[in-house]
C-alpha cells in the first residue's frame, strides 16, 4: 500500500507544496514532488516518480485523502492505467491517512522543513536532502529500528518498537 498526502512549504515569497507517496510497510518515501500551487500536476508528478522508481503490483492499493488532486481524472486516470488500486478515506479525517500525515510531521519537525525558506529553489534543496536523510538515515520504531530505505528490502513482518499509550477502554475497566 501506498499513503499519499500534500502539505505546505512555507517561503518569504508565500506556500509551495510538497507531495508526498509513501510505502505503507516500509515507511519509505518512494515519490515526492515540490510544486508551487495545489493542482493536481504535484500530486501527479510524486505519483509518477513512485511508479518510475519501483515495481508495481496488481495487488498495490494507494490511499489518500479525498482531496480534488487525489479525485481529478488525470490522477485517477494514471492509476488505473498503472493497475493501481484506489482507496480514499471516508470522510477526510486525518486519522484514517495517519501515516501519511505522520511522515508530514516528520518531516517538518526533526528535518526543519517547517522553517522558513527565502523561495522555491531553497525549499526544493531542503526537502531533498530532508527525505534523503528521512529514507536512509532516520530509524522507524515501526520497522524494526531499520531506516526505511532498508526496510524497504526486507521481506516479513517486522517487530514493532512503539510504545502504546492507549488508555484502557471503559470495557476492561469494569474485569479489572
């Protein structure tokens, strides 16, 4: 399976948008595309570099919001043409895309894509060597504490390493 999402660059000259497709098992970014509106060329162009750059499966799902760059007929037109299948999720909640959105605050967060940078060519540097970095260098506690790019390799199932902070359900509660 395949997450895509887009988020926001910011610059002094306004927000460009970074696209973003990655491997659900392994938590690799397998395309991206910088572009400087919402259409839906950015979307397409990630979408393209992550066919180009792996092998496709007819059993490949990409999931993504509903946004109208995921829904256009271009985008859902390359899909199917590349035998992918689509899933959206309900109602737009970001929960039901939450690794996507967790690769988005990665990002931002430990590799200072959300600073500010003086225009497009800077961000464009920035988020290279921010997902370089993020898909060879940054081990996943999802992915046996590989990085993603090794992960990607491996065949399996993986040991997880999170920590679960869910609170007890009312349900369990009451047999405690």
């Amino acid at each position: 399976m395949w997450v895509s999402d887009i988020t926001y660059i910011r610059t002094n000259k306004g927000f460009v948008y970074l696209s973003l497709i990655t491997d659900n098992y392994s938590k690799k970014v397998v395309g991206w595309c910088l572009w400087p509106n919402l259409t839906s060329t950015g979307a397409l162009n990630a979408l393209k570099m992550a066919v180009e750059c792996e092998s496709v499966s007819k059993e490949l799902i990409h999931h993504s919001d509903r946004g109208i760059q995921y829904c256009c007929n271009d985008y859902v037109n390359y899909l199917n043409g590349s035998n992918i299948n689509i899933s959206m999720t309900e109602n737009g909640d970001p929960y039901e895309n939450a690794v996507a959105e967790r690769i988005n605050g990665i990002l931002k967060d430990e590799y200072d894509l959300a600073e500010t940078f003086l225009d497009y060519n800077q961000a464009h540097e920035a988020v290279k060597s921010a997902i370089n970095k993020y898909n060879n260098k940054r081990p996943h506690r999802s992915c046996d504490m590989m990085p993603p790019a090794v992960a990607h390799l491996y065949k399996g199932q993986m040991k997880k390493h999170w920590k679960t902070k869910r609170k007890p359900s009312i349900d369990n509660l009451s047999e405690m």
